[in-house]
C-alpha cells in the first residue's frame, strides 16, 4: 500500500534523493519516491510492516538532513 | 529567515575587526580569536550537523565536507578564507533556502484551484463546512466570487463561471439548472445551489492535483541522468581532492603541502550537485504546474521531454478535429420533388433515430408536418417509415443498392443520406462534420513547432476524411478504418524508417484508449471527466480546444530548454572552477561561488518554467 509523509524542513535536495535511495533498500519496501518539492516521501510497502518501515525511515532522514523531520 | 540574517550578521560583524586586526603584529592574536568566533558563529550548525550525519554513516554530506574545508584552511593557517568561507556558504544556503520556498509558494499558488470550505445548505440554512465532511446528494450554496469548492449540478439559479483553472479557457461559461458545475470553477455572476456528485477525494480538482504530485514520480531523462550523475559526482570530486592533497606533495616536495592542501580543500566545497540536483527537477514540477494552470496535464516530465521533439502528429477525426456535430450541407433532390419536400420526408423518417446525422437533418427541417407510422430502423442501412401512406426509405448507398434503387455517379463531400419511395429515387441530402474553429491554426503552429507529418486516421469515409483534410492541411491520411485497423496503422507509423522524434497520438479518448497507450505521447482531448481517458493518456487537455496542443508543444520545448540551460550551466562553471582551483588559479572563494552561486542562479532560472502566461 501507498503512503505519504510530509518531511518537515527538507531544504537539500541531494539528500532528498539519498533519502529515497536509501528508503526503497529497506527490507519490506517495493518502492519510494521523494518529491523534493512538495516535501512529500511516498513509501509503498505491506501495511503490516509500515510502521516499523516509518521508524527506520524517519532515523534515515534525520541521518542526511539532521534539521529535517519525517512526520506521519 | 531571521535567524539566519542575525547568525550571519554578527559572524560579520566579528570578522571585519579580525582582517583589520591580522596586519597589526601585537593584535594578531586578538585577530586569531575574533576569527574563531566568527566561524563559530556562522558554522556551528554546520559542524553539528556534519558530526551528526558522519556518526550516521553518511560521508559524503554537505556539511560534513564544508566543515573539512574550512577547519582545513584553519589548520594551514588561511584564517580568513576559512571563516570566509563559511559565512559565503550560509549566505548561499540562506539565498538557497528563499529561492526554494519560493519555486515551493509559486507551485502551491499555482495548484491552490480547491478550497477546503463549502457552504452547505440543510433545511434553509447555510453553514460552512470542511469540504471533505461533504457527502455526494447534500446540497451546496457557491456565492458570487467563491471557488466551486465540489464537483456538483446546478439545481437553482444561473450564473457564469471561470473555468480558467481547470481548462485554461478564459472565456467563461454560463451555467443554469442541469449545468455541471466542477471543483475549481470560479463562480461570477449569480448565487447557485448545487447538488454535489462526488466525494471530496473524488473531485476533478482533487484528481488533478494527485496527477500534479505523482508526475515527480515519471522522471525525464535529463533527471534520471542528474539523480545518477549526483551519485557519481560528489564521491569523485572527494577523491580528486584527497588526490590533489597528497600526490603532488609526494612528487614535487612536501613543503609545498599547505598550497595543494587549499587546492583540494577548494574541491571539497565544490563537491556539492545541489544546483543541479534542485534545479532541473524543477524546471519539469514548473513544467507541469504551468501546464496545469492552461488546462493541460502532463502525468510526467518524461513526457513533456517526449513531446518537446515531437516529429509526428497522428490525430483522430470524428471529435478530435471535428466538433462531432453534423450539420446539412446539401440537399439535392431529384425525380420531381423539391427541397424543402426531400427534407421533409426525410427528417420525419428519422424522426426517431438518436444518430447525429439524424439530429442534425431534424434540426435543419425545423418542425414539420406528416402523419408518420410504421417506422422501422435497419442497422447499418438506415430508417424507413410511411408518411402520408408512402413507405419512405432513407439511408446509404448499400440500402439503395439493396433496394435495387439506382443512384446516380456522383461524388459527394461528406456523408450522405438517400431517399427514395416506391423504389423510385428521391434525392440526397449531404451532412458535413463541422471542423472545429481553430484547428487550421493549430495544424499550422504546430508545422512551426517542428512537427513533420500530420496524419489523420479515422473510420469515417475517405471523401469526408479529405474534405477535412484539405481544409486543415493535414498531410496524410487513412479512413474507413476500423478500430483494429487504427492501432495497426499506428504500429506502422511507428516503425517508419528514419523516424527520429516522438509520434504523438491526439484522439478524444473514448475509444482511442489502445492508440494513446502505443504512441510516444498519447494526448487526450476534450476529456474533461472521463477517467478512462486519463488513465490510457500521457496528457490530458481538459477541453475541446485543440489550439492546446500547440501550446503543449510550446510549453515543452520551453521547460526542456530551461533545464538544459541549468545542466549546461551548472556543470560548466562547476568544472571550469575545479580544474582552475587544481591548478591554483581560482580560490576557495570562488569555490563557493561556484557551489552556491551557481545553485541559487538555476533554481532562479527554473521557476521561470512556472510562467503560463507564455504559451
């Protein structure tokens, strides 16, 4: 299933594609796409495992732009 | 915003006292500490946030490799150009971070067609709600001036309506009881009350603003080459440094170590691909938002680059290039009766057909007098009917031909109804698909644009396919096709030897779903709510008018041009600078100049994308 965070403050757009890389490697994730523009992850993945996909996600934004925040 | 400007103003004002100080032998240390300060002042985010992303694994950020080269320059003892550099960079950051919000602002006052408010009518009263709480059935008020906030059908009152936003026609329209009214209109004129069709998340305005997002998802090539170049980039430009740093050194002599040492701390601040990286996917999210704002949606960059060198147009007749009205052209009768009689007789045995050559005969005659009966419909021939005791038959040739009627050698533009009674032949009358207003001009813009070939396929006949042809300037064309026969005839338009542009299919959706899927670009037309239109399309024109298509085309070139521009640009400038800064004649200044400077000029370049007023 297809589910959008908002990331918060995202201002370096070369991280938002090492986020991207980064998060459709993660185990359990068929795809993800960051729209620098909107602010906007996209994360298809199995629904029973989104929440702990959201947690690891959520640690590997703070690890590329540690002033951005991935919000649910 | 503000804290910034502080951060860098007292960074500032700590650091012109220093450069004074440093030339004064006695205040030199005095000097020394004020430049600490200042660099504290302006990078300690920057330092933070380097140990930060370093401790999670990611040694190729920004900060991590600034921080590096400034603490570098310290460490060789270039003091200013250190705190220099930083307080460049935040400057840079800081215009990046403004150019950013802003292309982020324009988008979002672009797509902002929807509000999130309604007046909803309950037993006589108005009270404004969410307009997601809105169900479909509930009944909405739209003021004079309001933005039509659901898809809905007027039930009371009359009004204009801007339909600009959704369809980019500035002619607005008018609308009554029965009118639709769509999410995203501008109401003008009157109060209306209308009855809501669909669900919030439903709407057409809702439906193209998820279009409008997911299309960052179908990458151009020029941006799947940035996303691969980036990752390639800053990892080679670290290398080079660390080879600069240390090889020459070991070649030429190590005391000149602190020059190549400030050479490859130069690389480190170049090392970042941001103005690339921002900027061109910009120039295509600009793209699409200003193509949206003209009623044309592109469902990705890939196909505003697809249609940028756009070499054949193939396009659908019957509703396409034609209005898909008929109207009368002639009336010709014979054996013995005149017009207005050959009219008569045949519009009453078509009285009851729902065909649009039928419509437009019956609108022609007006209303008219004959006592009707037996009237008898013969698919793939025609109607037939007794009036006033006579059995009439109208139809086409194969019913003459079946009929053993003989119908004089002529050829007619356009289709033709015959008539005869009493196996006698009555005449014809000759209907015309009207061509729509405009559609020579566009055939003739878009040969400006550089389209090659133009074809029209359809499955009407070859004289009225001509007769169409000729008057638009369409090259080629293909007619009494059936469906199957379309998409082959595509197939082998698309196999043309030699073809090196796209080929762009223009059908208005209903049946063309399998010509829009196969072509390089399929453009639906005048699909305002059929989604089976949007989904077999690449971009959706949200009305009839087929000057959009051209302006398309327009649009395209124009936003490609933007981002070459940026890729071209960018990547001069960077590379111009890396290797003067190799060779010593550029300074970490101009290093940063290159890294922010650069980014701050393409993301200025690509909001110019946004503009919609050009096309």
């Amino acid at each position: 299933m297809k589910r959008s965070f908002v990331i918060e403050n995202l201002g370096c757009a070369h991280c938002a594609a090492k986020m991207e890389r980064s998060v459709s490697a993660l185990p359990g994730v068929n795809s993800c796409s960051v729209n620098f523009l909107t602010s906007k992850m996209t994360i298809d993945a199995d629904d029973d495992k989104m929440d702990d996909i959201f947690a690891s996600a959520a640690k590997i934004v703070k690890k590329f732009e540690p002033n951005a925040a991935l919000k649910a | 915003m503000k804290k910034q400007i502080i951060r860098i103003a007292a960074a500032l004002i700590l650091f012109i006292p220093a450069i004074l100080m440093r030339s004064d032998p006695d205040l030199y240390i005095f000097s020394l500490v004020l430049f600490i300060a200042s660099y504290m002042i302006a990078g300690f985010d920057v330092l933070a946030g380097a140990v930060r992303s370093a401790a999670g694994g990611d040694i190729f950020g920004e900060n991590l490799l600034m921080s590096i080269a400034t603490v570098g320059a310290f460490l060789i003892g270039e003091f200013p150009e250190g705190v220099a550099v930083m307080l460049f960079f935040r400057v840079g950051e800081m215009f990046e971070d403004l150019a950013v919000s802003r292309s982020r602002r324009s988008i979002s006052a672009l797509m902002d067609i929807r509000p999130d408010k309604a007046n909803l009518l309950l037993s006589g009263e108005i009270s404004e709600v969410p307009a997601e709480d809105v169900s479909p059935g509930d009944v909405i008020v739209i003021r004079p001036g309001e933005k039509v906030p659901l898809d809905a059908v007027v039930i009371r009152g009359a009004s204009s309506v801007d339909t600009s936003a959704l369809t980019g026609e500035s002619i607005p329209r008018d609308v009554s009881s029965g009118s639709e009214v769509l999410s995203g209109f501008i109401n003008m004129t009157g109060v209306i009350e209308a009855r809501v069709t669909k669900p919030f998340g439903e709407t057409t305005a809702s439906r193209i603003l998820d279009l409008v997002e997911n299309s960052a998802s179908k990458k151009s090539k020029a941006e799947s080459f940035i996303t691969r170049f980036s990752r390639y980039y800053t990892p080679s430009v670290v290398a080079a440094a660390i080879l600069i740093a240390f090889v020459p050194p070991v070649l030429f002599g190590f005391s000149g170590f602190s020059v190549w040492a400030y050479r490859a701390l130069s690389f480190l601040v170049v090392s970042c691909p941001c103005a690339l990286v921002i900027s061109v996917p910009l120039a295509f999210f600009g793209g699409i938002g200003a193509g949206a704002r003209l009623g044309i949606l592109f469902k990705g960059g890939v196909y505003i680059e697809s249609l940028s060198h756009t070499e054949t147009a193939v396009f659908d007749k019957t509703g396409t290039l034609t209005s898909g009205e008929f109207s009368v052209r002639d009336i010709l009768p014979q054996g013995g009766i005149d017009k207005d009689e050959l009219l008569r007789l045949v519009a009453l045995c078509e009285s009851c057909s729902s065909h649009p050559i039928s419509l437009s005969i019956r609108a022609h005659a007006g209303s008219i007098s004959g006592s009707v009966s037996d009237i008898e419909e013969i698919p793939g021939f025609g109607v037939c009917a007794t009036i006033d005791g006579v059995r009439v038959f109208a139809g086409n040739l194969k019913l003459m031909q079946r009929l053993s009627v003989h119908v004089p050698e002529r050829s007619f533009p356009g289709t033709v109804v015959h008539a005869c009674a009493d196996g006698r032949y009555l005449g014809c009358i000759v209907v015309t698909d009207n061509i729509k207003p405009g559609a020579r001009a566009a055939l003739e813009d878009l040969r400006s644009l550089g389209v090659k070939r133009t074809v029209m396929l359809t499955g009407d006949v070859a004289s009225s396919a001509r007769d169409v042809s000729q008057d638009i300037g369409i090259s080629e064309v293909f007619s009494s096709l059936l469906p199957d026969e379309k998409t082959e005839m595509l197939d082998t338009l698309l196999a043309s030897p030699g073809r090196k542009g796209s080929l762009v299919y223009i059908g208005d959706g209903i049946n063309d779903a399998p010509s829009l899927a196969i072509s390089d670009v399929g453009v639906a037309i005048g699909a305002v709510s059929s989604a089976a239109a949007i989904e077999a399309s690449d971009v959706v024109i949200m009305s009839d008018d087929i000057s959009k298509v051209p302006s398309a085309l327009r649009l395209s070139k124009r936003t490609v041009r933007i981002a070459r521009e940026n890729i071209v640009f960018a990547l001069f400038v960077k590379i111009s600078i890396l290797i003067l800064c190799a060779f010593g004649f550029a300074s970490m200044w101009a290093a940063v100049f290159a890294d922010v400077g650069v980014a701050v000029i393409a993301i200025l370049n690509s909001l110019r994308a946004l503009d919609h007023k050009k096309y």
